[in-house]
C-alpha cells in the first residue's frame, strides 16, 4: 500500500541542492493532507540545511527580506507564534504580531475584513491560529499571499507534524530521504479525539511508512476505528486501542498528546489521578516500547498527568528538540511557501 | 472663500523634488486644523514616493535610521498602530510598541510621567491614541521629541483624513497638488457627533475645495450647524442634513463612519435595524450618487450596519486601498515631521 | 572594613579600555550582592562608553549580534522591559518578548518548561521579573545561557541599583572608579521591607563606600535594625531610623522608594494623607539635606504620597536621568554577561 521506493534521490547532495524545492507546488499549507512524501522530504532536507543557520555556523540567507510576514493568533501562545517570529526574522522578514484576543480585532471585526486589513498593511504571509477548525481555509480564498495554519481548533497543525516527523528523522532516518519509518512502530497517547495535533501527524507518519498505533479512552477515540479502518488516505491503514500496554509494546516512538484540563469537566474523563493510572506515560509502560525509544511531546506539558515527570525530562526525551528543530521546520516550510507563490 | 491658486507648482517635477519639503514647519501631528495647503500637498506628494517604497520598486530611504519611534495606545487599535509600526521600520526607525491598556503604564502613573520615560528611553517621535480629546496637546507641551495624534476621543484622527485625502487624490486627482476636489461633492455619513475622523476630514476636505455634506440622526449631529454656517476656519462653510437622499445625490465619494455600538445603549439611536434602514449606505441610496462615486470607510465596519455587505465589498469601495494608503501617508508624515524636528 | 583602595586605575584609559572587562566573571546577574568593587566598575565605565552609543556619538557596536534576548515578564512593566530591550536592540541581539501574564505561559506550564522552551528557541540571554523572590536562582540553574533578574518579589533589581549608582556616579565621582562615595551620605526613604530596590542599592551603595541611612515606618522596617547592626557583607553596617529628618540631615542623595498601593490596605501604614504627612519628600525635608543634594526615585513615582510634585519635578530630581542611565547601564551588563558565557 505505502510505496517505499525513495522518490528523490536520498544523501547529503540532495539536502545541499536547491533545484528540488521546485518540486514544491503549495502556496498555503493548510494541513499536512496534501503533501506528497517528495514535498515532505524537501521539508526535510531544508530544515536540515535551516538548522545550521540557527546554530550559526550557516550565513542567515535573507531569502524573505522585505517579506511581510503576520502572526495572527485567537488563541494564545508562546512557544508556536514565537517560534514562527524568530523562524521568519532568521530569514530576513519583516515580522508583525497580532495577538487578536488582546486587540480590537477581537471586537466585531469580522475574520476576512481583518485579513483585508493585514494585506493591505503589507502581510504576504499569514501565519493563523483560531479555534474554529477550517478558519485558515475560509481565510485562504481571500488571501492574496500565503496562509499557514498554526492551529485551527481540533482540525490541524502541519507544522507541529512537519518538526515531529524531522525530530524523527534526524533520530532514526537522517540521511535517507525516502519513507524512512518503513517497518517503525509509532505510538500516539492521550486525547486524539480533540487533537490537531495527532491529525497532522496520522498523515505525516503514514506517509513516512510508519506503522501508528493511537491509543486513549475509549470517549477520546470517537470516529477513529473507522478511519483506522479506511486508512489514511485510504490506503494507509493505522491501528486504534484502548489498551496502553499494546500500543506502547515494541514502539520506537511514543507520542504523548496534551490533555486538555476543560475535557475534565465536560464528563468525558475521569478523574485527573485516575487518567494518570490509566493513560499516563510512567517509566514501566515505556519500558515496555522498544530500548531507546523516543519520547514526543507538543507541549506543553502537564507533567504527572499524561506524562510522567521522570519520562518528560528523562533519556528519553525530546521535547526540548522538538522546539528547537520547530525553527528550522518552519525556516524551510517559510521558504518553499514563498518560492511557490513567486512562481505563481 | 477658498484659494483655488495652485500655491506649489504641480506635476511629477514637484513629487520628486526633495526641496519643497522645507514648507513644512510642524514639529507635531495634532490636528489637521493647522495644515495650510502647501502643507497638505507635501503630504500627498510624499505619500506617492513613499507608495513606491511600500511596493518595493523604490529603495527604503532609511531616513529615520536610528531614530526612536514609540507607539502608546489607550486604546487597542490593530489597523492604526501596525500602520503606523510598518511605515516607520521601512524608514529604518528603531520602534518601539507600548499598549498601555495591557501595561504597567495604565496603573496609577500618570500621562505626563509616562511620556518622560518613554522619552528618557530613546522616544523621538511618539505615536499616541487616547480616549480623551486633547490629551496629545498636553503631551505635546511637554515631550522634547515629535507628537503624532493617532487618535483622541472624538477629537482628531489627523492621519485618518490625510489617509482618505491621499485615496481621494489617487482617483479624483493624481498629479494635481492644487486643491484638486474644487466643484467636488463629499458625503459623509452616520455618527458625526463622536468622530474624529470626521472632525479632521472636515478642515482637509474643505482646504482641498471639497463640497462637504455631512449626515446622520439628529441626535449625532448637535453643534455641527453652527459650524457649518461659520464654516471651517471661519470661512469654508459645509451643509448638514439628516436627509440622507439629499447628502448622497450626485457626490463623487461617500465616507460612511463606524458606528460605536456603545451608542446604541446611550439612547441616542434607535434600534441597530432601524438606523441601518434610516441611514445605512445601501445599493439603492448609493445609486444617487455621481456614477463611479468612490465608498471610503476608516474601518472596522460593522457590516449591515452602516453599510451593506455589497456596498463595503463592492467594486466602489476603496476601503482596503485606504489601509494601504495608510502606510505610505504615514511614512511621509514621519518623515516630514522628523526633518521639521531636526531644523528646529 | 571597606577597601578603599582603587582597585584599578581611575582615569579615561580605564574606560576605554576593553582589557578590563576580563575581570568580569558572572555568566548571570542575579542580585549586587555577589559584585566586588573591581566588577561593578566595570558596569561604571562601560555604561559611559554605552551612554555615547545611546546619544549617538558613538557608532553601535554590534557586540550582541546573532544573540537571542528574551523578555519574560511574570509582572507587567513598561520602563524596565523597555529599557532592556531598547539595550539588547542597540548592541544588535534579536529580541523576543514574551508578556507572560498575557500568554499561554501563564497557563499551567511550569516556570522550568517555559524556560526551557524559551531556551530552545534560541535564547541566550534571558531578562525576567517574577513576583516570586528567588525565581531566577531557580532559573539560572536549569537555563544554559545567562539570567538577568530584572525584579523578583521583594527580593533584588540588580540594574536598578546599578543604574542608580551609575546616576550618583556622573554627579558625584564622575571619573574616579575606586569607591566614589567614601564620605558621603545617601538616604533610602519609605517602604524599605517591601523594597528590592532597597535591597539591591544597599549592596552597591555601601560598596562604594556611602554611609547609607534607611529610613520609613516601623512597620515598613522589619528585620533592617539587625541586618544594620551586622553589616551589609557582615562589615559593612549601616543606619536605620523612622526619624526622617535625621535620615536627610545633610544626605549627598536621597532616594524615595514607590510606596505600593495595597500596603495600606494590609494595615501596615495610616492614611495615604498620614504617610505623605510623616514619611513624604517635601520640599521641606529636602531642604535639611546638603545643598544640591540628588534626589532619586526608581518610578514609577505616586506624586504626593512618597515625593512631593514639586520635590519630583524640581531641579535637584534626576529621576529622567535614572530613565535614560538604565539603558547604558544594561548595555554595559548585556556586554559583560555575554563575554563572560563566551569564555566559560
């Protein structure tokens, strides 16, 4: 089903060579549902190269100078709109930050006359959280530039997939450009039902050739057997259970979503202590995934709920990666949006 | 009543021209009352150069490197304050942003403590909005830099009517420096009696030859027939009418005004249905205008409100081009202001 | 008990000398209190050399370029976040602000997560205020590059005192870089128990040699009487007195601290009126101190509680001074702090 033959050419001169970003053919990204594995691995190759510019010992490229680039989060956060800043500045732009909850944006403006207003003020490149799933679509018909999804209420959140699949990479695949979880086992725990988090990264994984296995409560799975089921795409079928033990058993990754403190309340859970016992990530069920597995978070983290502390700041880890490598992600997903929309 | 004489030679000669910038003797923005139109027309003059930068087919002067541009809102603005942060990064200033209302600023210190530290921390020219009318004369008189008024209660939005004049001219009057809106028709409607933007359209309108009606309920339009008949600087007289038929008819560009929703609850209107259907900007009632007549609007619109959905995105409307204007207009007047600082 | 001996040659060589700066030897700066006499004249002369950067005299010099500065404020502040960043910008750092009261930060991530998220994305140095004494010793132990405590609970603003000195320094020792102040008298007025301020300026003030007198109500003097006796260091003690006029009587400088609000709800203090009446800087009091004495305030200043307006905007006040000193001043420590993380 998952075709594993390497679509481009896989090593080091490929990550060097520029000529294959012309491959890349998305002005928006939306969600990772649209990218084909030879997109994905020039994210990839790019964030390699972005990397080195972050830890200095590459020239800061300037490829966006004079590039309007406009953060525009309805949600607060720290750690992604940050992210995306110094990300955008690294590459020479011209940023602008909008936090719109605390703005009079947020008061009787509708969504697409903010988006008017933000082009005309020089924005060609929109990076949007909000918390109705499909807003960044809404918006991308009526945008004349480049739309990036950075959170859209449980729907998507490509680039948190893209530095995921990368901090993967560097790990397991570094070097080899082709689907390079072929034969790797990938656990995904927690909260799926509300997550964009691992909706983004059922496509990437899959496409990656990664067997997925994503496990919760059973009220926190609702829909996903039958899309396990359908596969991925339709035909990259992943795995669902309610049982911790088999979803971690052998994983070379485990994945532990963010729960929500408001799912509380709202009747779907028990109590915190009990999905701790339940579901937590501890030392003993992650001794059971395979020896050196990796250990994902999108942060931030409620430690000694979903995780552990002893596994969230343990060997393990590599939570404090995932940030780092988000830069450089985003540094190369910047630079491929902007290319394909000059050459549009 | 209104010199029709063109006082600066126009064309493109003049637009270019560096020279004629000495004409401009203000230090600070406070109001448009005080612009002779020699003034005005190097305005709108800069603001063409200056959109040549905003489209990257002029260099960025970088005529402001290194000079300290601070924003301070009292109240939050996304349109106003980015506008203003764009122009001055693209002259190269060093800026700096301060939302009072989420600051420290807005407890218990006071306007004028504020204003000396802002300026004791590099501020050369100081961008303010505040809910009171006035408060920028106060700051004024005591700030050793530049004032720009960004907005001050129902007083003055100086920049806002320079904006609508600059979007006005591209249309009505490009190339034209004398007061190019001689035997032009100007509505604008709605809530008068708290605008700003309508206060500071008044004085340019007229200095540029205009034929100012403006028009709303009777309740928002107290004190205005007074200073109709006086005219605008004891000479430029304006009409007033709550026919809004009577405003519209045969006018080259209608501006429609926000409406505060907070007026609604005053007892100053009727219910929000009912001032839309008295005095919204409709299809029908824009059909009496002249053909081609242009739709300004400061923004943000209340959509159905003021004016109807197809009248604010209709092929008429230039509302997104002032936002762009904006930025150009503005980056002239810093620039004006700061070369007025620097031979004081 | 104080070493008067100047440790390194005063002089304008000393100050334009970049040589000295290796006796530096702190990766963070935390409070004054780990500073020896050789270190805090350092700051001294780099902070003249800096204040020709700031008046542009001096061309900038780019030392922070390519560094991640980042704000994080736990308590809002305009003045000292400002003045940090309007710093690290002059030296050329990348700064990233981050309001934590307004962001995501705020919301159940611990203080350590956030901090190692800050650093994984590029920070280096990190200036933050907590309400929490101690915070930044927490920090400074888990984060890899440099922690600048810009104010925790009642504990230390080391730049404050710094600056504070800085300003008495251009006044009083301009030049000299041993212990300028061996002879004189400084008074510290007010709510000393609440104060950082306070506490940090007794470090530096009895370091260059003053003889320092803390003066408020009883209540606003707990455990000072002990600390006095023993010394600041263990050797160099100090006065403390409710008398006012004794604490002025013939003071070089006199410093009134921000009186808080919420102290006189918590049954500390009398009336508002009755603080102002026994404990206030009046141009009265003042008057008992030598003539031309200084007066300070680390603002923002409640005019008529702790300092009289006319005492506050008088010409013996160099509260503006103390404004623009701090951004010198903090360049100095950004410059010093990231030479000193270089060679560790």
């Amino acid at each position: 089903m998952i075709d594993t033959t390497p679509v481009i050419p896989s090593g080091r001169d490929v990550v060097r060579s520029p000529m294959v970003a012309t491959a890349w053919r998305h002005r928006h990204l939306l969600d990772t549902d649209v990218l084909a594995w030879p997109e994905i691995a020039l994210v990839l190759s790019g964030a390699a190269r972005m990397a080195e510019v972050v830890t200095g010992t590459r020239e800061r490229p300037g490829t966006l100078r004079g590039v309007g680039v406009t953060t525009l989060f309805y949600e607060a956060s720290t750690r992604t709109r940050v992210s995306f800043e110094v990300a955008a500045r690294l590459l020479g732009a011209d940023v602008v930050t909008v936090a719109a909850a605390a703005s009079s944006v947020a008061k009787g403006e509708s969504l697409l006359d903010t988006i008017r207003t933000l082009e005309a003020l020089g924005a060609r490149m929109l990076v949007m959280r909000h918390a109705t799933s499909g807003a960044p679509y809404l918006v991308a018909g009526h945008f004349g530039g480049s739309v990036l999804n950075a959170g859209d209420g449980r729907h998507a959140h490509p680039t948190q997939a893209l530095l995921d699949l990368y901090t993967l990479w560097r790990h397991i695949g570094a070097g080899d450009l082709g689907p390079f979880l072929a034969g790797r086992k990938i656990a995904i725990l927690g909260d799926v039902l509300h997550s964009r988090v691992a909706r983004s990264n059922l496509w990437t994984l899959t496409a990656a050739g990664a067997e997925v296995w994503v496990c919760g409560p059973p009220t926190l799975l609702d829909g996903f057997a039958a899309w396990a089921a359908a596969g991925v795409d339709g035909g990259r079928p992943f795995r669902v259970t309610t049982d911790i033990a088999a979803a971690v058993r052998d994983a070379d990754a485990v994945m532990a979503l963010r729960l929500q403190r408001e799912r509380m309340t709202a009747g779907l859970l028990p109590s915190p202590a009990e999905y701790a016992a339940r579901y937590g990530l501890t030392r003993e069920r992650l001794a059971l995934a395979a020896p050196g597995a990796l250990v994902l978070h999108p942060g931030p983290m409620n430690e000694g709920l979903e995780i552990a502390p002893d596994v969230a700041n343990g060997p393990q880890s590599v939570v404090t990666e995932q940030v780092a490598n988000g830069v450089a992600v985003r540094m190369a997903i910047l630079e491929l949006l902007d290319a394909a929309r000059g050459r549009a």
